[in-house]
C-alpha cells in the first residue's frame, strides 16, 4: 500500500471516531463528514476502514436534520463510488477476455487448431506459463504452445488421441509448470519449441529436481557397487577420526602394512576359518588358511 493511502486512511479513521461518539457537537461532525467527502477514498479504502458502515450508522440514529442529509449524500456518493469501480473492473475483464480470443486466433501460421483435443492441449500448455501477461508475452506464449502441440502432433504420428501424445503432454505440462528456466528460454528462444518435445523427463526438470534426480541415480550406483567401502575407506576412516597405521598382514605384492581383513568359514566347522586380506596401498586381495 502506498503511503498516501496510508495518510488517507489515518486520516478516515480519525473522523470515524468523531462520527461514533454521540456526544460530539453538530459542528464538529459536519466537519468530519465535510472532510470525508473531500478524501479520496476507494473501495479498498472502503472496506479497510469500515467508514460506510459508520456513515449509514449515523444517518439512521441522528436526530438533527442537517447531519442526518449531508450523512446520506455522503452515502450515496460512495455507494456510486464502489459501483462505478465494479463496472470498471468488468469492462477490464471484457477487454482481457477479448485480447485473448484475439490472441487465440492470431493470424500468421500460428494459430491453434480446430481440432478440439488439440486445441485444448494448446490452451493448458499456455497455461503452464505463469511468467507475465503482457500482450507481447501473451502472443509468444500462444506461439511456443502451438509449435509444441505441433511437434507433438507430427511426432506421434497426427493421432491426437494416442497413449504416447497424451503421456508426452502431461510431461510438458507438468515441468513447464515447474521449471521457470526453460519457461525463460522457450520465451526467448534460447530453446526452439520442437527440442522440447525430444528432451527426457530428467531434462524437462527444474535445477533442484534434476540435481535430486541425479543423486538418487549416485546412491543406487553406490549401493550396488562390490568396491564402494574399498573406494569410500579413507573418507568413511575420516570421518569417524579413525587413523590407519597397518594391518595385522603385509601385502604379499608391495610389502605394505595398510591392509584390512576378515574372516570367513568357508570348510566344515571343524576346520580353521579362511582368512581374506587386501592391500589398501596397490589394492592386490590374497587369502590363506584355507588348505
């Protein structure tokens, strides 16, 4: 709110109080009804300060006859105010509603097809584009969905009705909606509409997801690796403010004292169990005890 109408309306609440106290001089609530019809008081100045219901209020318990007249004038002008601007606010949204039918049947090649499934896919891709509703934007958004629709369209064949068509548009849709960059290059034409169509779900997403996305793909990797703990032992040793100094075993290859081991039972229980070692320096692996 700007701060003249935080004057006005600082200064409307002031009078309402002059208005409520019944004891108040004749001449001093005229002044404040005088001053009432001099502010600029809107609608949304209307319902913040309660003003009309004060006025009414006052018109119907005053006995002095001229409050009581210069009280409903007051009136009447506001409540002419608050229609005047409702009749406004509906020629505004004639107006919208014409420019985008305009919109809608722009002439040049881009103009959205007859075909009604088409058409609507046109029209919900559109409204993927949440970014400015400037008339320029307006036409550029209509022109980027059209091609869209279109290279979907050639792409699956011209059967607006396929499994394939429809699973495509529910993609672009739902990432458009998401994903405020590429919204930003299809506008600008730093990405061509068609590409679009060709691109994955992992390519349509926004930054953070995608970034999720391939993290999600790293830990399933890693868990499904047989050499992550020999890959991650010095991070993981770190971490847990571990310091190797050796192994109980020397590497058979390099001689080195970093190694790790353990202990498996791989012949009858009576029998020693197998031991497995490995050299943390070179990675060599060897077993003993087991014949």
């Amino acid at each position: 709110m700007s701060v003249d109408n935080e004057r006005v309306i600082e200064e409307i609440l002031k009078h309402k109080k002059v208005l409520k106290k019944e004891e108040n001089s004749q001449d001093a609530v005229l002044d404040a009804l005088r001053l009432l019809d001099e502010a600029k008081i809107t609608k949304k100045i209307l319902k913040i300060t309660g003003i009309g219901k004060a006025i009414a209020k006052l018109s119907k318990r005053t006995e002095d006859e001229k409050v009581g007249k210069v009280a409903k004038k007051l009136l009447k002008k506001l409540k002419e105010m608050v229609a005047n601007e409702k009749e406004g606010s509906k020629n505004e949204a004639n107006k919208e509603s014409v420019l985008d039918k305009n919109t809608m049947t722009n002439s040049n090649s881009n103009t959205i097809p007859s075909d009604p499934r088409r058409s609507k896919v046109c029209e919900l891709l559109m409204a993927a584009f949440a970014d400015g509703e400037g008339d320029d934007v307006k036409v550029k958004k209509q022109e980027v969905a059209i091609e869209i629709e279109d290279s979907m369209f050639q792409l699956y064949k011209q059967d607006p009705k396929s499994k394939d068509y429809a699973a495509k548009f529910r993609s672009l849709k739902f990432n458009l909606s998401k994903n405020k960059e590429l919204r930003a290059d299809l506008l600008t034409g730093s990405v061509q509409p068609k590409t679009v169509v060709s691109m994955t779900a992992e390519e349509l997403a926004d930054p953070e997801k995608r970034k999720a996305m391939e993290k999600a793909k790293e830990d399933i990797f890693n868990q499904n690796r047989s050499d992550w703990l020999d890959a991650n032992r010095d991070n993981i040793n770190k971490t847990a403010g571990i310091k190797q100094v050796g192994g109980l075993f020397a590497c058979e290859e390099c001689k080195s004292t970093k190694t790790t081991h353990y202990q498996k039972q791989t012949r009858g229980a009576d029998e020693p169990m197998t031991v497995f070692a490995q050299c943390t320096d070179c990675g060599y692996r060897w077993r003993f005890g087991d014949h």
